[in-house]
C-alpha cells in the first residue's frame, strides 16, 4: 500500500485511546428523571421505562418533537411531544417507529475491508480501518492529485457531524470536491432564495400553515411527505382555500378546495401566465414592490405574452380552473406558496422556484403571518447542510470564492488561510462525470445510498467499478452502495448519538444519545475524529471535542451571517426553548428569550447589499426527453406512502411499517391506459425507457392522468429508468419527467 512509514504510527488510536471508547460511553446525561408518569397503561415489565428525555425525529424535515421513554438509560418507547411547538403531540408512522431500524439483525457491528483474494468483505479493526482509509486515499491523492477523492454526504446526520466532516476533509486532507443528497433535494430551493433574497432563507414558520386565508401547494404532497405538516394546516380556523398544483390527484390533491392537473413540467409557463393575468387584475401591491424589490417592471414586460391561453394550452388546463385559482390568489389577503418536489426536481426548477417567490413578492404576499414564498424541506437535516456542511457553501453559508468569507472562517477557526479551498466544489453530477473520466478515483459515501437514489443509478452502478477505492458509512453493510464498498464504516444511527437537526422552519433541535450503538458502531461525528487523528490533522480540530463543543464553534461561525445563533446558548436552551429557529442573535441581549414562531422578512428588508429582493425569470425550455411513439408515456417518481423513507432501508426493518406499504414495487397508470393496453389490475407489467426496465405490479387508478405513469421511487431499480437531466443553475436533477413505455407481461 504505503512504503513510507505508515501515517497511522502517529494515531493514538491504541487500546484506552478515548476515541475509541465511545461504544461503552455514557449516554445522554441530562436525563429527566419522572418514574411513572408516561400514562403508557400496562407496559411488558421488561419495557417499563424509569424516565424520560426529549429529542426531534430523525427522519423527514417536519422536525417533530418526540418523547423517549427509558429504561436504564436506553430507549425503550417513543411518544409524540405534546409540548413541542412543531407538532403539538402528533407524530406520523415513522416517527412512533423511529427506534425500530436501530434493532435490525443487519446493523453492521464492525468495520468491514473487501479482501482482494476472495472479494469478501472481512470484520477489521478500527485501527486498521482507518491504516486503510489514510493510506489508500493518500495514494491516490500522491498519483492523481490532492483533489482526486471526493466525498458523497447527507441531509440526514446533525449539523454538527456534516460541518466536521466537510472542514477536515477540505481543510485538513486537501480535498475539495464534496457534495451530498442535498443536491438531489434543497439545492434548487438554495440557489433560488440566494438568487432572489441574497441568502438561503426559507422565510416562514409553522404557524403560517394555520394563519394563511390561501394555501398553495406546488408539487408538493404533504398528506404523503409531510403528515405533521399537513395536520397543521387541518388546524386552520380560517376555512382557506387549498390549491395544489400536481399532476397526479394525490392525497393532498384531494383535500384541496381547487386542483390544478397540470401538464408535467409546465409550472413555468403556467406560473407566468397567473402572475400575468394577477397584474392584469390589478392585484401588485406597488407600495412594497417599490419599497422592497428589484426588477418587477422587466418582469411585468417580460410575463405579458403568457395569455391565460397560453399558460393554459401548455400546462392542459381548463380555462375556467385557470381563472378560479388566479382570482382565489388575487383575493386572498394572506396568501402562502409552498412547494416541493415536483418543483426543485425539473430541468427549470430554479427558474419555476423564483416564478412562486416572484408572485408573492408582486402580491405583498411575504413577511406577514400565512404568507410567504415557502420551499418545504425533506431530511431532517436539509437545513443544516445547505447552511454548515462545508460542502458547496463554505461554513456559515459563506462563499468559497470570496476571499474576505476565507478569511473570516480562517480566523474564527485558527487554521491557515491556504487551507481553504478558494474554489467550488463539483456538484454531485459533476463528481460522477469525475468518476468517469479518471479524475475521481476515491469516493467516500456518508449516509446515502447513492446506488439506488441517484438519478440514472445504472450509470453510476457502472461507475463505481472503476473507482480505486469506495468507502461506505452507514448503518447497515446490506445498502446497494454498501455491497459495491472497499472499506464500509459502521455508524451509530439517530438516537444513538448527540447533535442538532434543523427542520424546515429553520427550527434547530437536539438529538440525543438514548441508545447504545450495536459493536464498535460509532457515531458519524467520532468516525470523522478518528479520521482526523489518522490523517494527522486532529490538532486542526482540537476545540471540536464534541458535538456541543463544535455547536459552540459554529455558532461563533455564524455571528453577522442572516442564519446567526450567537444566541442560543447551549443544547440545554434548545431543550428548554423546545427548539430555537434561526436567526437568534446574541445581539438580543442578555435574558431575552425567543419567540416561539418568527418568521423573516417582516420589515420587507432582505440580505442583498440593497436591502432589494429581485425578480428573477427566463424564457421556459422544452424537456430533455419528450415522449415519442417507442416512449409514449410520461413517467413521474416520488413519494408513496408515509410509511416510506427513500430507499427504504430504515424504514422496511420495522414490522409495522412494513404492514402499511405495499410489499412489490408498482406502478400507478389510469385506467383508459390500462384499457386500451389490456392490463388488469395488479398483473405483471414492465415499465421501460432509453436506460432501463423495470418488471412491476400495475396499480390501476384515476389518480394519475392518461398518458402519465408514476412510480414511488423506494423500490430497486426505479432510477434504473429515470433520465439524467439537470437545472442549469442548481445541478439538481430532474427526477420527475422521462419518456417511458409500459406493456404487459
Ligand atoms: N413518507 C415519506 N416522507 C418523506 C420522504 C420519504 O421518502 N417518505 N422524503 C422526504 C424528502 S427528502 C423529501 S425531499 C420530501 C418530498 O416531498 P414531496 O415533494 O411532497 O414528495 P414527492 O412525492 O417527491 O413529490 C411531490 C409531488 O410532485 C408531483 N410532481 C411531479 N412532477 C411534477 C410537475 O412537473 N409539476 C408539479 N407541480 N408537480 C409535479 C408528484 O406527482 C408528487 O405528488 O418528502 C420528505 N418526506
Ligand atoms: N426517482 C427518484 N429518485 C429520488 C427522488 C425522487 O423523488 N425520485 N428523491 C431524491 C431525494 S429528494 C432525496 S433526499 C434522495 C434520498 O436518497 P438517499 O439519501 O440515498 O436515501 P436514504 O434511503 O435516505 O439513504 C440514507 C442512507 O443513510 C443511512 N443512514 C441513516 N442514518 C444514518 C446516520 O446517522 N449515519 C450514517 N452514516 N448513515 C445513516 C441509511 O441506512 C441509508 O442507507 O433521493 C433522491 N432520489
Ligand atoms: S412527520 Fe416527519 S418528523 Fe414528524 S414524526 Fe413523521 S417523519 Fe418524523
Ligand atoms: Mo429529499
């Protein structure tokens, strides 16, 4: 491997070394100790929890609070949080189920090495783990140069572990291409808010849900993605209207008092010709567009010629819905636009995000209660890898470009200058064109499974076949990325460690230590330590000895940014506070406690030199695969079922939730489709494009339109099929629209 003297001969990593040592470390400390008071009714004796601690969920972006109820320590029960301000004592099935994955027989226990004679994976120790990682990634870096590894990472572990991970991977071991899922997720909704507000900020907060007199849903399924979320909007005393935006009628289609089908992909010609048909109402607000934006005049010009004829021809939509939904918005006082998916993920998504943000600036409709430009979040950690992942964006939401942002980042860190990349990185795309050309030779994938998720996956199968070296995090060593790894890290998962999550409402909250990790299973922030201390860069990160110790850091990295949390004192405020949303400014003063809900935006001053948000829009552009006579059908991916998360790995180790999700993977087609194709309900069928097939059942149903076929994307092989097409300004690809064939078996 290595003739020099091994790097590791330098590491403490010898037996007592305290890195080494977190398996049997204490847990969570701060333990509310109230025997008896969970009101559970009879609980197995062997289960009776002795007290209990509070921790948000760790799987979508909702953020709810959770109650964890123990037993020596270890959590034995989960409960919704009545207390928590996010969701009120409510919590959707993965959220009871949340302890369930940690259980599974197949939780990798022990680092894993591929033996090159027999091509098996083989149990090693962690000292030889991390001999192995530093030498082969120095090797590589020796032959191709410092900036031929790279790393994959995620919207799925704390702020904390994500910001260790991207800092002592580009300012201790030289690298600088590394993204995450994120790319696949948030970074249209990023790129759109820097664009048009001059910073990442998602201006809203929960309450906005019950205060909006109109609720637009663009692309967006909450009664599916975001339950939680979607309860709140229950709440609403205000009888709103609902409109959703979706080609498919799905659950949240279905509640809503208006649905708009429209044609996929063809929200930005539609969304221009409703902020056409708006001016033309005479519903600007022209005393905040002049006060507060940039650009509106170009803008009104520029959307003129999208006639509601127009909009309507290109998204299929009756005139009479099209008119209904622009005077409901033109009518609303409080009118609030979320969305999701079905935008971020297109080949125009930034343009079509700023399309939305550009109605409710011309409406006024920002900064007031129930209103806002609103992207909804995915992981639970979304928020924090766009703001401190040190990945694409330097930490604090900072640029790697700009030399003043380098500097500032190495004061407040006390490592040299030229230790910061003053380059960006590769987007994920990008890193895979690496792979491909020779350039990219070591990859190191932290809690994704890129194998099954990324957009054109058989591509990428290929692909990692000529990587030198693939090192996989993760929980389990059963992942389609994992089976491909030279050397896999065994993590801890949620709740078997510390650290803070931010949800969609920018609401920072704590996870907490409430297991042990199974094995030598540590958790993501020891794991990135100990690479450190191989390396021999640990003395660079001295002051992060924990993962509070490092919430202290990045708050320091935080001070004058629009995300401050200077004030925020430790994780026992966030406890007490039940979450604090940024920003929270130390600046506040002493004593001063935050509000429970803020929203941004509320003196119309947004973080642009000028204090200007602007309008922001381009002509629309055809789809880079459209439907011809072999491909005839339209095929949409997304979320099926509540009970799913992404490639399923969690999720499926729990009985229950395995109960609520059908067992195959199907596909939704309308019923005229499966007619004219003589498909019975649940036969055998093969869906097919340019990449791939893919043998499921057919789910027969009016909820999908003639012509479109949708699969929920937590089953092998759906990116198999799905084509790879990106925003040109986000990089984030376009899972929902590729040309497909369906026939039967
Ligand atoms: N149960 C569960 N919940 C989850 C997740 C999960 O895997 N399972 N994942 C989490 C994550 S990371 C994310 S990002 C969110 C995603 O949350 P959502 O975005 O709400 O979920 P999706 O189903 O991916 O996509 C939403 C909708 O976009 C529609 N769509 C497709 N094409 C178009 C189009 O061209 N225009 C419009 N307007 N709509 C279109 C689809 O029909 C779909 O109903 O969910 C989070 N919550
Ligand atoms: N066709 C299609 N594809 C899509 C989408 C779509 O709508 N359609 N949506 C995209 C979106 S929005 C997203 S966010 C991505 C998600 O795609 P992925 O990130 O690939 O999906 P997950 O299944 O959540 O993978 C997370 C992995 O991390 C592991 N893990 C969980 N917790 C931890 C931890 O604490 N530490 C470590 N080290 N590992 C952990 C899990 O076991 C799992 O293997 O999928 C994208 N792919
Ligand atoms: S809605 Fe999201 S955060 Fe809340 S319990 Fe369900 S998965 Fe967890
Ligand atoms: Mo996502």
């Amino acid at each position: 491997m290595n003739a020099e003297p091994s790097p590791f001969s330098s590491f403490p990593g010898r037996p007592g070394n305290s890195l080494l040592r977190e398996w049997t470390g204490p847990m969570t400390a701060d333990l509310v100790r109230s025997p008896g008071a969970f009101g559970l009714g009879q609980v197995p004796a062997r289960l009776k929890p002795d007290a209990v601690t509070t921790a948000v969920c760790g799987f979508c972006s909702t953020g709810c609070g959770l109650k964890l109820h123990l037993q020596n320590g270890e959590a034995v029960n989960v409960t919704p949080d009545p207390d928590y301000p996010v969701n009120l004592g409510m919590a959707c099935p993965k959220g009871w189920e949340v302890l369930a994955p940690l259980d599974a027989s197949d939780r990798v226990t022990t680092p894993l090495l591929r033996n090159p004679n027999s091509g098996k994976l083989e149990p090693v120790s962690w000292e030889m783990a991390m001999e192995t990682f530093v030498a082969r990634m120095r090797d590589i870096q020796e032959r191709h140069g410092a900036h031929s590894i790279a790393f994959l990472s995620t919207g799925q572990m704390c702020t904390e572990e994500m910001a260790l991970l991207g800092s002592v991977f580009k300012f201790g071991m030289g690298g600088l291409h590394g993204d995450s899922n994120t790319r696949q997720c948030m970074a249209t909704a990023h790129v759109a808010y820097k664009q048009s507000f001059g910073f990442d900020s998602p201006p809203y907060t929960y309450a906005d849900f019950e205060e909006s007199d109109v609720l637009v849903f663009v692309g967006a399924n909450p009664c599916i993605a975001h339950p939680i979320m979607w309860q709140r909007v229950l709440r609403n005393p205000h009888h709103p209207e609902i409109l959703v935006l979706d080609p498919r009628r799905t659950e949240t289609a279905v509640n809503a008092t208006l649905h708009l089908p429209l044609a996929p992909k063809s929200d930005l010609t539609l969304l221009y010709g409703i902020a056409a048909a708006l001016i033309a109402r005479g519903a600007v607000k022209h005393d905040f567009v002049q006060a507060h934006t940039q650009g509106f005049e170009e803008f009104a010009a520029f959307v003129t010629p999208f006639t509601p004829e127009r909009a309507c021809a290109a998204a299929n939509l009756d005139r009479a819905v099209f008119d209904r939904a622009v005077e409901v918005i033109a009518r609303g006082r409080r009118v609030s636009f979320w969305w999701t998916m079905g935008v971020n993920q297109s080949h125009e998504s930034t343009r079509t995000a700023q399309a939305l943000i550009n109605i409710a600036l011309m409406t006024g409709n920002i900064g007031r209660p129930g209103t806002g430009a609103n992207s909804i979040t995915g992981q639970c950690n979304a928020m924090g890898s766009r703001l401190y992942a040190n990945a694409t964006s330097l930490l604090g939401g900072r640029d790697f470009t700009k030399p003043e942002h380098r500097a500032r980042v190495a004061a407040d860190l006390g490592v040299e200058p030229s230790n910061i990349p003053d380059q960006q990185s590769w987007a994920y795309d990008q890193i895979i064109d690496g792979i491909d050309r020779g350039d990219i030779r070591g990859l190191w994938v932290i809690a994704t499974n890129s194998a099954h998720s990324w957009i054109d996956a058989g591509r990428l199968d290929a692909l990692m076949g000529k990587l030198d070296f693939l090192v996989v995090q993760d929980l389990y060593a059963t992942t389609d990325t994992a089976k491909r790894a030279h050397l896999i890290l065994p993590a801890a998962g949620w709740g078997e460690k510390e650290g803070t999550l931010i949800n969609s409402e920018r609401r920072i909250g704590r996870v907490k230590k409430v297991r042990r990790a199974p094995g030598q299973a540590l958790s993501d922030f020891a794991i990135f330590r100990l690479v450190a201390a191989a390396w021999g860069c640990g003395p660079m990160f001295a002051e992060w000895s924990s993962p509070e110790a490092t919430f202290q850091v990045l708050k320091r990295l935080s001070a004058g940014q629009p995300c401050d949390i200077t004030g925020i004192r430790d994780y026992a405020h966030l406890d007490r506070a039940g979450g604090i949303q940024w920003p929270w400014s130390s600046a506040a003063g002493v004593g001063v406690e935050p509000a429970t809900e803020r929203r941004l935006f509320a003196d119309g001053i947004f973080p642009m030199p000028d204090g200007r948000a602007r309008f922001l829009f381009d002509p629309p552009r055809p789809v880079s695969e459209p439907t011809d006579d072999a491909f005839p059908f339209v095929l949409l991916t997304g979320r099926g079922t509540s009970a799913q998360w992404h490639t399923n790995t969690r999720t499926s180790k729990s009985e229950v939730l395995r109960r609520l999700y059908p067992a195959e993977a199907y596909v939704e087609l309308n019923p005229e489709d499966a007619r004219r194709l003589g498909i019975s309900p649940h036969s055998k069928v093969t869906v097919s494009t340019r990449r791939g097939r893919l043998e499921v059942n057919a789910f027969v149903t009016p909820t999908v339109n003639p012509g479109h076929l949708f699969l929920p994307m937590h089953y092998d092989g759906v990116n198999r099929l799905t084509a790879a097409s990106f925003d040109p300004h986000s990089r984030q690809p376009s899972y929902k629209h590729c040309a497909a064939a369906l026939a039967r078996v």
